[in-house]
C-alpha cells in the first residue's frame, strides 16, 4: 500500500486546466521533488493533497483509502502543508508553533520543537513580526512538526532564502522528514536541491507530468523548462554538503 | 413612556405652509447655481436628488398617514417588512463575491430589528401602535443596514488580503471558525464601532437626528433627551444582534461543505 496515491487527478478553474490527469505514489521515508517552471501547478498540486480544493476529475488516497472517506480535520493534520513563511499568525513563535496541539487540547512542547528545528528555545516568547527569513521558516516548519504528521507537503520551503540559509533549511528538513519517517513531497523550482535531497522527481509543466523517476533521469530533461541561472545559479549553491553538478546539456 | 411618546408627536407645533415649502426650494437652486460656477458638474444630481426628496418623502407621509389612521398590525408589519426588505438589498451590494448574501442580510437585519423591537414592546416602552413602532423600526433597520454594510466591506477585504492565513490555519485541522476567527472579529466590530462611538459622543459633537426633529416639533429639550437615551440603546442592541446573524450566516457563506475557503466571484 502506498502512503499516498494521486490518480489522474485534473483540476479546472473556470474553463482553465491547472492540472491535467496527474498521478504519482508516494511511499513511506520517500522524498518525492516536485519541480517546474513557474505557473507549472506545483502550489496547486499541493493544495490538493491538504484538500484545500478538490479536483474536477480523478482520486486521492491516503493509506489505501480515498481522501472523502477521511475526516477532512485528521486529513489535513496527517498530510500537513509547510506554506510558505509570509502564512505565519501575528502573535508570539509559541503561538504559531503550538497552533495545530491546541486546536486539539493536546499539550506542546515549543522547545523542543523549537530546538529540532535549530532554533534556540527563548525563541517561543518572539514576535513573529521580529524573525528573520530563515527563523520565519524554521517556526513555519516547526509549526507543522507539531501536528506529528505522516507527510510533509513544502512549498518551496527555502524559496525566499540567502543561499547559505537555503542549505542550512534544507540539511534541517531533510533530516528531520527521515528522523520522523516522514513523506515528503517537496515543491521546488531549484534543481540543485530536487537533486541533491529528494529519492524521486516529478517534472510538472503547465499542469501535467512531464517526467518522473530518479533525479539523474529526469533532471536533464528538466534544465529545457529552467532560465539557465536556475539550473547553474553561480551564487545559489546552499551552503552545508557540496552539490553534485546538474548537467543541463544532456 | 408611551404616554411621554403619545404627547411628544401629538405636540407638533412647527408645520410648513405650501408657500414655504416652494421657498424651500431656493437652497438647492443655491446649490446648482453654485456647481455651475465652480464646473463641479453636480448639477443634474442635484436637481434628481431635490425631486427624489420630495416625492419620495411625500409619498412616505401619505402611506404613513394611512398606515397610522388603519391601526392594523398587519400593515405595520408590512411595512416593517418592506424596510428590512430594501435595507438587506442595499447592504448585500457591499458583500461583492458572496453567493446567497440577499438571504443572509435579510434575516440579519430582521433578527436584530425584531429582538430590539420586541423587547422594546415585551418591556412596555414603547405601544405596538404603528405611529411608534414604525418610526423607531425604520431607524432600527436603518443602522442595522449600515452596519451590515461595514461588517461585509471588512469581511471581504480579510478574506481577500488573509487568504494565506486562513488556509494556513485549515491546513493545521483547524475548523472554519477558528481560521477566520480574527478576520470575522475584526469584521463585526467594523460594523459596531460607529455606533458605539455615536453613544459616547452622543449630544457633545453633535445633536442627534431624533432629538433635533423632537425639540423642533415643540418637545422639551429634558423629555427629547429621554427619548434620545432610548433610540441610542435600542440602535446598540440592533446593531449587536444584527451584526452577530450576519458573522454567523457569513462563516458558512465563505466555505463548503468540505471547509475549503471559497473564491470570492468578481
């Protein structure tokens, strides 16, 4: 049994297919890329698998069952969606980390949570409006720890970073998705990072599966989709491990 | 107080001739002269506003006038009806977007005029008689509108520029309620404020429509004042209950029935 499973999933908008029979699995401890060009559907994909919207046509499993007979709140809870740090609530880091316990009366340890995503543990009693980019992120991702999830959907979860901060996230969510055994399909439009975290890629563009398999099998035949200074960015290597070149011309 | 109401309109001591009545006229035609002079192009709407002003006011006297010599409930109740009727189209113009919101104002805007007015009546303040009841319902549903007006412009503009926000919180498991908690909250006490300010400030910046027309009808300031206090209560009330309904009816206005947030239409 897969953990999750999409298949053939279509959704319109208005007349307009944003995406178009789209099927993939994702498996236990797998990290699945999901990369494109801009406007590809990565976001939309992802709002899809938290059932933030519902598609036109096809099916969505979790565990061998379909998404509807899941109730919606425990759903959303096991496949908990990392959006994007500009998402965080006015209020304190403990606010926003304990958020997803609360609304269930379970206890939260912001801390701790806190210190596996590399933050010191004063950091609960911050203003959120006080974090840099890179501490935005590690409480957005902290935040969605703290539902104790089964799959991790992020959402270009190092897009907005310095490229030395990029590394750093990256290192820490790739670590912390294996620690907890999680799934993670992780959107992203840099190929360095598709290849240098994810087991699997899946190329999406303009709504439909281009390519997917492994990094070395579909990474050249998405450099075609990418401005060059994506796929060679002369500055945006993420610090931490050095990354294995991408071979754009092949 | 229903006698204090039954002496203060039965003592109108101030009345236009028809003479003066068409001397009226002689402002806005200052008005128009004055657009004219300055190009500020007002003219035409002032003119169709001058006329509106007459016909509809004069209209709304003689229905009144027959409403009042009837005595009927039942036409007080229709015409109670036809208030609230044309307020919630005009407030459901300001929740663009929104599906079904003709449906919700209207019963928001009836829920708060019906509480206010039966407590009004269950307390003996005021007669059922359609010379009190209409007056106070039409002032009752008329802040009720304005505020149902506010609560939409606000709500629509929270889930427009917090969408993030609110979607972050339903990706978290969170019911409805709580994803939209401070949007909504922000909302309802957009269409309070007004008149909460309007009580503190009441009779220090301004001298309220009511009392003005009381003391100008002949009433003493002191018993003007007495009903003055009442207006201000009851609108309070209204309005509470009134923009209440509406945050209720509009929580599940802005999601399915899968609690997904829905797209505001352009």
């Amino acid at each position: 049994m897969h953990l999750l499973e999409v298949e053939r999933l279509s959704y319109r908008v208005d007349s307009k297919r944003l995406l178009e029979e789209v099927s993939f699995t994702l498996e236990e401890d797998e990290i699945l890329a999901v990369i494109g060009p801009s406007g590809a559907g990565k976001s939309t994909l992802l709002r899809q698998l938290n059932r933030l919207a519902d598609p036109s046509e096809g099916n969505r499993f979790f565990r061998g069952k379909p998404y509807e007979a899941w109730p919606i709140r425990e759903l959303r809870r096991r496949i908990a969606l990392a959006a994007q740090q500009g998402s965080l609530f006015p209020g304190s880091v403990a606010d926003n980390v304990c958020a997803g316990p609360q609304l269930r009366g379970q206890p939260c340890d912001a801390a701790a949570l806190l210190q596996a995503c590399d933050l010191p543990a004063d950091f609960a009693s911050r203003d959120v409006a006080d974090l840099s980019g890179g501490e935005r992120q590690r409480v957005v991702l902290a935040r969605t720890l703290a539902n104790d999830p089964d799959v991790l959907l992020l959402d270009e979860p190092t897009g907005a970073l310095d490229p030395g901060a990029r590394g750093q996230i990256g290192d820490l969510i790739a670590s912390l998705a294996r620690q907890r055994h999680c799934g993670v399909i992780w959107v992203t439009h840099l190929l360095e990072e598709a290849e240098r975290y994810a087991d699997r890629v899946l190329l999406l563009v303009h709504g439909r599966v281009v390519a997917q398999g492994s990094a070395a099998t579909v990474l050249p035949q998405a450099a075609q989709y990418f401005p060059s200074t994506s796929v060679h960015p002369a500055n945006d290597a993420p610090a931490g491990k050095p990354l294995k070149e991408v071979d754009a011309s092949s | 107080m229903s006698a204090f109401l039954s002496n203060l309109f039965g003592s109108v001591h101030w009345s236009l001739s028809p003479l003066q009545l068409l001397a009226l006229l002689s402002l806005p035609t200052l008005s128009v002269l004055l657009s004219l002079w300055r190009s500020l192009h007002v003219e035409r709407d002032l003119i169709e506003g001058t006329i509106r002003t007459f016909l509809q006011l004069f209209i709304v006297g003689l229905v009144l006038h027959f409403v009042f010599n009837a005595n009927r409930w039942w036409w007080t109740a229709l015409v109670l009806a036809a208030m609230v009727i044309i307020a919630s189209q005009n407030a459901a113009r300001r929740g663009k977007g929104f599906t079904h919101l003709f449906r919700s104002t209207t019963i928001a805007i009836a829920c708060g005029t019906a509480v206010t007015v039966a407590l009004l009546l269950g307390l003996h303040i005021i007669s059922g008689q359609p010379r009190y009841l209409i007056p106070v319902g039409g002032m009752i549903v008329g802040n009720a509108m304005v505020a149902c007006g506010l609560v939409l412009n606000r709500y629509r503009e929270e889930l427009i520029d917090h969408r993030a926000e609110i979607e972050a919180w339903l990706s978290l498991g969170a019911p409805p309620r709580i994803a939209v908690q401070r949007g909504l909250g922000a909302s309802l006490r957009n269409g309070m404020i007004p008149t909460i300010d309007q009580m503190k400030t009441v009779g220090l910046v301004t001298l309220p429509g009511m009392m003005t027309g009381s003391i100008l009808a002949g009433a003493d300031p002191l018993a003007a004042v007495e009903l003055q206090i009442m207006v201000m209560l009851m609108l309070t009330t209204a309005v509470m209950v009134t923009a209440l309904v509406l945050g209720e009816l509009l929580l599940h206005l802005s999601f399915n029935a899968q609690e997904q947030l829905r797209v505001l239409t352009s």
